[in-house]
C-alpha cells in the first residue's frame, strides 16, 4: 500500500531525512516510533504530499508523489496534534464543509455515521471551539475518515490529551483500523503504540534503523526494542 | 461510546467532472468563510473599523475645503481600501494557519488553485462589504457624491486585483513567522499599478473626466487584474507546498 524508497528531504543545508526506506502492506497498522527531531512529522507531511521530497521515491495505492498528488489525496485521511478544524463552525459544519471538498455523495447521512463514530452525535450543533481538546481530536478523527480512505496517518495524536480523552481516543483508533485501512501512527506514547500496531519502525536519525512485528517482538517488549534500536 | 457497526458503508468519492468539482471546492472555501465570519465577526469588524478611522483622520488632519476634497478623494479611498484590505488578507489567513486548517484544505483531492479562488472570493465580499459602509460615510463627512456607476465599477475592478493578488502574497507570508509585518512589505510594491490605476481612474470619473481620459487606466486595470490572477493561478501550488 505505501512504498518509500531511498527518500532523502533537505531543508536548505540541513538534511532531516537521509535516504528512508519503508513499507506497509495493506491492513497493517505501523507505529513509527522515534526521539524528537528525528523526521517522523517530516516525513509523515511527504507521505500526505504537504511536502515534496528532495530525493527518493514514494508511492501509495499505486499512486507515485508528487505528479499524482490529488488521487493519492483521495485515498488518505491524516490526523496531525492540530485538529485541522473551524472553531467557528459547528462540528456538523466542518465535516460538511470537507464533505464538499471531497465530493462526497450523501453527504448528510455520512456526516451523521461519522458522527456518530467518533461519539459526537449528540454535540454536532455545537460550535468546535467550545470542544475539549479530547473530543476536538476525535472529531479530528471523523474529518480524516469522513471520505472512507485506504490509508490513515496519525501524527502523533495523542499530544495534549489526558487519560480519559486518550482511552476514549484508543476506541476510536480501533474503530478506524479495524476496517481493515492501513495505518501509519507517529507517537511517543510506546504503551499505546505497543497496545495498537502490529509493527513497530524506528526512525532515528533520518532512516529507518529498526523494524518489527508484534509476532517479533514477543520475546523482548517494546521499550527494549526501542532503546536497543537507538543505541545502536 | 463507539460502535462498531456504524462505519461500514464504504464511500465511493463522487465521480463528477473536473470543473464541476473545481466549483464545488471554490464554492465550499467561500461558503466556510462566510459561515465562520458571520459568526465571529473577527475579521469584518476589524476592517470596518479600521477604514472608519482611516476616513475619520484623515477629514481632521487634512481640513479641506470642498473643491480640494473632491481632489483628494480618490487617493484617501484608494488608501482606506488598501490598508484596511491588508488587515483582512492577513486575518483571513492567518485563521488558516493556526489551527493547521490550510493543511486540512490542502489534503483535499482538489485542485489547490480551488482554494485561491475560494479565498479571493471570500476576501473580495469582505472588501466589498467594508467599501459599501465605508462609501455613504465618507459621502457625509466629505460633502462628495460617490454614487456614480463608473466610480463603482472602478472600486469593484480595483478590489479584485487586491484581492487576487494580496490572497496569493498572503498566503506566502502565512508561513513566515513575521506574517504580520512581511505582507504589507510583499504587497503594497507589487499593487502599485493596480493602485495608480484604480485611483485615477476614480479621479476621472470623480472629476467629470473625458472618457478619453478615464478609458487608459480603465483598461491597465483590468488588463492587471487579468494578469494577477492568472499568475497566481498558475504559482499558488507552489506557494503553499514546502
């Protein structure tokens, strides 16, 4: 479902990708796991085509990037820590509103499946700025679903959240990948990571220096994994 | 709190033609701003007032007799116009930045240049909102009759090219941590020839000018006006994109 190959991103002299190989078969849900600085919004922000690559090459669905950018945007939903939503429209409004960017078909009904998805049914008239940050990113959530896509990335989404809002935000990642979508999850978090992937990568400074599945990992855990994977 | 069974309807993504998607995007983008306005007045508000004092200061500080004011006339309105007009470009966009929203509307299957016209429209009806208060008051404090249809249709060419261009350089500048500061700089240089124009062709038709006269600058400024959008039609993808 995604091919990255060779993928090198420079800004000016500074390289934060230096040459990223990744790949992700249909239905699996990958954590991307990494210190700070390490590229994973970066990268995260060229697999959505919100930013070219300098070098290297990346397809998804079968779509290459850049020069096929609008199909491929037509198959990705993307959550960032920011919610990507109005706070002066209603949370019925602005699923309305990206409903129509994407050309959605029955949109009313959609709107209110998703809604009801995320849990918001019964605030949909309400304004987002008078939402929580936890129910701000689940509505996040419903936007990114709204037009059904094949592949789903998350960067991180659990940022700013406490507790319950991130327990209710896990149903709702469940939800989203148990349809059988591709996932793709930038987090810190390793506990929830551990708890959603079925694969862990590591992204360490600008390349992949380590990968495994949940099978893989059943002998050692995750954090060891982790820290044996930036060690080395 | 979430069932499982309510997404399982899979959604085909509306196979229509290009240009009907196109009209839908650029009509979603002006209906979003209209509707999000209407409610916070954030950025209406702050035009308005703005062009109010603009008008206001200037009928105290230049206290000119009434053959002189109707010489002056076209260059405060032009002024007025292209201050407050910037406060709005940069508000508009800056709406889109901070919540990540331009992100959201950049992963739209659509193409961007739906966006830009979309903003533009949206930025044109609150210059046009702003100018349409501003006309009549300036009309009384100035003892000027603006009210002419050649005027108008010169107010309404001459916001146009602000408005196409100043969305493009806007949202240039969005990105820049200095946003505030940089779009006026960006700006005002580049609408010079749409500002020179706009104002005498206004003073034309405020001063009873030969056609002959007023047709020039009538014709520069839609031929900027042509121009400006069509650049930035074609350079806006790659504004936005890093």
């Amino acid at each position: 479902m995604i091919t990255v190959k060779k993928l090198v991103k420079r800004f000016g002299l500074k390289t934060i990708l230096r040459g990223v190989d990744f790949e992700v078969q249909p239905g699996e849900f990958v954590a991307l796991l990494g210190p700070n600085g390490a590229g994973k919004t970066t990268f995260l922000r060229i697999l959505s085509s919100l930013s070219r690559p300098s070098l290297g090459d990346v397809m998804i669905a079968g779509y290459k990037l850049p020069h096929e950018a609008a199909q491929v945007r037509a198959r990705l939903g993307v959550v960032s820590h920011l919610p990507l939503l109005y706070g002066d429209l209603t949370a019925n409004e602005n699923l309305r509103f990206y409903g129509r960017m994407y050309n959605i078909p029955d949109l009313e009904l959609r709107t209110t499946e998703v809604l009801e998805m995320v849990g918001l049914e019964s605030r949909r008239r309400d304004l987002v700025r008078t939402f929580s940050r936890g129910m701000q990113q689940r509505l996040a959530i419903g936007r990114a679903v709204l037009h059904d896509p094949d592949v789903v990335l998350f960067d991180e989404p659990y940022t700013g959240l406490d507790q319950d809002a991130s327990s209710m935000l896990d149903e709702v990642l469940k939800t989203v990948a148990a349809k059988g979508r591709t996932v793709v999850m930038t987090s810190h978090d390793l506990a929830r990571a551990e708890d959603l992937a079925t694969r862990f990568d590591i992204l360490s400074r600008g390349v992949i220096s380590a990968s495994a599945s949940r099978k893989e990992l059943k002998k050692t855990n995750l954090l060891a994994f982790y820290k044996q994977a930036l060690a080395s | 709190m979430v069932d499982k069974t309510t997404e399982i309807r899979s959604v085909p993504l509306e196979r229509r033609s290009h240009k009907s998607s196109f009209i839908k995007a650029v009509g979603a983008v002006v209906w979003k701003d209209l509707r999000a306005e209407f409610r916070s007045r954030e950025l209406f508000s702050a035009m308005l007032v703005f062009s109010l004092l603009i008008i206001l200061i200037f009928n105290f500080a230049l206290e000119l007799d009434i053959k002189t004011r109707q010489s002056v006339t076209s260059g405060v309105l032009w002024a007025t116009f292209a201050f407050a007009g910037t406060l709005g470009l940069n508000r508009s966009m800056a709406i889109e930045k901070d919540r990540g929203c331009l992100d959201g509307l950049l992963l739209a299957p659509v193409d961007r240049s739906a966006i830009y016209f979309g903003k533009v429209i949206s930025n044109l009806a609150f210059m046009l909102i702003v100018e349409l208060i501003v006309l009549p008051v300036y009309s009384v404090l100035y003892t000027v009759n603006l009210f002419q249809p050649g005027l108008l249709l010169v107010i309404l060419l001459g916001s146009i090219g602000y408005a196409g261009v100043g969305t493009l350089l806007a949202a240039m500048s969005v990105q820049t941590r200095t946003r505030d500061i940089l779009l006026p700089i960006l700006l005002f240089p580049v609408v010079i020839p749409v500002l020179l124009s706009a104002v005498k062709a206004s003073s034309g038709f405020l001063n009873g000018a030969d056609w002959e006269e007023i047709v020039l600058p009538l014709n520069l400024l839609i031929a900027y006006d042509i121009i400006f959008i069509a650049l930035a039609f074609m350079v806006f993808d790659n504004v936005v994109e890093e």
